[in-house]
C-alpha cells in the first residue's frame, strides 16, 4: 500500500479508495479539501505492487488502513467498508468519518452475482466481458474503459470481496462516536442504496445523502465536493 501527501498542515484526511480506482479517481474525494490529504494507493493498483493472493480480507486492509494516522477519513465502496471494518474494533479512531457508495456492512453483498462474473471474466482474460459487465455511461470518456483495464489485475480480490462481510456484528459501530456522512447513488448495480441505509441505521451520529445518479464520480462531481468540504472542510476555516 503506498501513501501519498498533498497539501500541508491541519486538518489531516485519509483517503481510501475503492476497488479498481484508478489514480486520478481515487484523488477526486480529496479535491478541495483543506489542510493535509493522505491518498492511500491499494495494493495490485495503479503503481503499487500485485499482494498475495490471500490479502484481500477486511481485516487484514483494516490492519493496514489503520496505520495511518489521521482525525478523519474517507473511504469509497471498497474502502468504505475497510473504515468501517476498521472503527468495528476501533469506534474512537476519527472524529469525522464519510463513507462513499458502500456495498456491503453486516451481510454479504446482494450482487454477489455480478461481481463473481467480474472475477470470472478477470480469471478468463476477457477484457471485453468485463467492460460490459461495467454498464454504459453516455459521455463518460474513458472512465470505464480505465476501470476494466485497473481490475483485470484484480481477479483475487473480486473473488474475496464478493462473499465477505464487513462488519459481522453491526451492534459494535453504535459505540462510533464520530460524525459520519454516507453519501450513496441510486441505480448503482454495484453499491445499492440499501447498503447506505443500513449504514445510516447503524452508526448513531449518522447523516445520508442521495444522489441521483448510477456514477457520481463522473457525474456529481462539484455536489460530491461541496458534500466533502461542507462536512470535513468548512469547521475549520
């Protein structure tokens, strides 16, 4: 896992991005954000190193997640639950935590079918497979185009988090005392807005926000920012 910095000073966010992120997407949540943004680039992505096969466990990118230090954080799909894994054991670990497009907490995911066929076309080579797989985005340019080319690296890692739960016992996130904004999409085949709503049920100081669209980070982009200044920025300017 390679971390890097941008900006300076406080306050100091973690950013941790999903599956198949390529670099510029997994910057789009620290765009704005004032103080120091801490990117993390998983393994297997982007200029970071493949991991053993065996890596892709919560626990295990909770553990690695965990050691970066930092008052709040953000995590998208993949590395919101890895947070939410993370503040499962640890509920005093940030003061301000958001979680992007979850998709799964307390149960496995319910498109579980989608992503094994993902891993499957992975295991079988068959870029085309998995770029349809991947839906169609009008006007998206080569969005999901760089996103197929990122998880053909990731066979093992769509097979692990296909079936994997998050968080087993949910009870332990009402102990989170951090303020924590869910943002979720609608229509997203890969993250369902049941997800975002189990989470807000979940942690006690919870807010959720809907967006209406399959893929904000292409299409939401400047609401997605004013969300993530409003809520990580704008207390302490």
């Amino acid at each position: 896992m390679i971390r890097r910095a941008y900006g300076s000073g406080d306050p100091v966010t973690l950013v941790v991005p999903g599956l198949g992120a390529t670099a510029g997407e997994a910057r789009i949540p620290a765009s704005g954000l004032p103080g120091t943004r801490i990117v993390l680039t998983l393994p297997g992505h982007a200029d970071a190193p493949d991991p053993r096969a065996d890596y892709w466990t919560y626990p295990t990118l909770a553990k690695a997640i965990g050691q970066t230090e930092a008052p709040q954080a953000v995590g998208v799909s993949l590395g919101a639950a890895a947070l939410a894994a993370l503040v499962s054991t640890e509920p005093d670990r940030f003061d301000r935590l958001v979680l992007m497009f979850p998709a799964a907490l307390s149960r496995p995911r319910t498109n579980a079918h989608l992503v094994e066929a993902m891993a499957a076309a992975v295991d079988a080579g068959d870029r085309a497979g998995l770029r349809d797989l991947l839906g169609v985005l009008p006007g998206a340019g080569s969005y999901l185009e760089d996103r197929a080319d990122a998880l053909m690296r990731l066979g093992p890692a769509l097979h692990a988090v296909a079936t994997q739960v998050p968080v087993p016992d949910p009870a332990a996130l009402r102990n989170v005392r951090a303020e924590v904004l869910i943002i979720a999409a609608e229509d997203d085949p890969l993250h369902p807005l049941e997800v975002a709503h189990e989470a807000a049920e979940a942690f006690p100081n919870s807010r959720l926000e809907v967006l209406p669209s399959a893929y904000p980070l292409v299409t939401h982009r400047k609401e997605l920012r004013a969300l993530l200044t409003g809520f990580l920025g704008d207390q302490h300017q």
